[in-house]
C-alpha cells in the first residue's frame, strides 16, 4: 500500500467510544447506510448540535469512524476484519490498543503526532503542545490546517486518557500505560505500525520501543512467536539478534507454480 505521509485526515476530536461504538455496529453485521444512520442519532446532541453543514464535524468525525471500521483504504481490509475479531475475542481492557492501531494504520498522520509525543516524553517526561506542533508542522507543512489537526489529536490522545494535563498550560505528561501481553494482539498492533511506515519494516528492537506506541507496555517477544502468531508478518534476520520484521508480500499466482 502506498504510505499517505503528506496528507491529515484525522483532523477531529473523536471519543473512544464512538470507535467502539462503530466497531459493535459493523460486528452486529450493519452496513454503511445503517452504521452511519446509527453514528448520527449517537452524534447529534455531542456535535455540531443543531448545525446542518454538508460537511460539518460530525459528518468529518463519522467518514473518520466509517473508514476506520467499515470502509478501511485498499490493502487494509484484513487488517480491519481481524482487528474487529480480536475486539470481539479480547477483554474491554485491550480495545483501546486495538483502535490506536487501526487508527494508526488508517490515518498514519495520527502515528506521527504519537512519535513526536512520545519522544517527547521519553526524552524529558513531558510533551509540551507548542513542540509536539512545530515538529509535526516540519513534516507535514507549515499549514495552520497542519497546527489544529495536531492540536485535536492530542486532546483525543487526553480524552482517551493516554496523556494527561501537568498543571501547566499544554503540557502533557504520560496518562495510564496498558500492558499488551496476548501474542495476537501484539503481533497484530506491530503490524499496524509496519502500515504507518513507507518501507514496511523495521528491526524487531526498535519496534517494541517505538514512540508510536508510547501508551503501550509491550511484553518482549521473539520473532519466532510474532510470525507464528500472524500470517501476514515475516522476517529477515540480521546477524545474530537483529530480526527485521516486515509486512509479508501477497501470494501472487505465479509465485505459487
């Protein structure tokens, strides 16, 4: 798939709910008209209330919720199913990092803010907004449009409760960090990473401690048990201990005579 690295798209406040509330509709086998019907009647006293724009900000959060759920970008539709599987199997307590992830790999602009955020926090313990904006602004554009999607994604990354309000005026430090220790969801979650990244790989090291994931505490794991655990992982292995984990190529009819 081709990386969207210039563009936002998620330029709203979206609640986790709403996610998990998209992701019940498309599980209970509902299609795009009723879906959406359903995320109107949930949105109209949250967003925009009273506003009939065509493209008003609950119209905006509802194609950020379809497309993340219903109607992923080509080349993420088995990322999409198994994701809504695992949010059927998993407890609620895992959900979160099963919507960061489709988020992530959907809108890889939200990937982008997270590196920045996390580095931040990991370098000093705290991410001031005005840093975590000139930082995304330098890959993305100096846009204003850049500053205010940046700006929403990190009161969504509050509402969530990944970050958390310091006491002083925009600036975050760490919220709660939930543990990811079930091999599927792992190997699922390091997948949607790989999606966010224009090469489709990255060494295993690196990957378990990516800034991307800062709300995450990742149990160590073996390349061994990520592509057992996932059939669309595979490795290179770099020496003794440098594993290159990738996005494994489809099958093509001529690779299989």
């Amino acid at each position: 798939m081709t990386i969207r690295t210039d563009q936002i798209g998620f330029s709203q406040r979206v609640r986790l709910e709403w996610f998990e509330q998209t992701a019940n509709l498309v599980l209970a086998g509902n299609d795009k008209k009723a879906t959406t019907e359903a995320l109107q009647e949930l949105l109209k006293d949250k967003v925009s209330i009273g506003g009939q724009a065509e493209r008003g900000n609950r119209e905006k959060i509802i194609t950020i919720l379809l497309k993340t759920w219903l109607t992923p970008p080509s080349g993420l539709e088995s990322l999409c199913s198994e994701g809504l599987e695992l949010i059927k199997r998993l407890p609620q307590r895992d959900h979160l990092a099963i919507h960061w992830g489709m988020v992530m790999a959907v809108y890889p602009f939200w990937s982008g803010v997270a590196v920045q955020v996390g580095r931040l926090l990991r370098l000093q313990g705290s991410a001031a907004a005005p840093h975590v904006q000139r930082r995304v602004r330098e890959q993305y554009g100096e846009r204003e449009t850049v500053s205010r999607a940046a700006r929403r994604v990190l009161r969504t990354y509050l509402d969530w409760g990944v970050l958390q309000e310091s006491g002083k005026k925009g600036i975050y430090t760490y919220g709660m960090t939930l543990p990811v220790e079930d091999a599927r969801l792992l190997a699922w979650l390091i997948e949607s990473s790989l999606h966010t990244r224009a090469n489709g790989s990255i060494p295993l090291k690196e990957l378990l401690d990516a800034p991307s994931l800062f709300p995450f505490r990742i149990k160590p794991i073996h390349a061994e048990a990520l592509l057992a655990a996932s059939s669309r992982l595979d490795m290179l292995r770099h020496g003794l201990d440098d594993n290159l984990i990738m996005l494994r190529k489809p099958t093509t009819k001529g690779d299989a005579i």
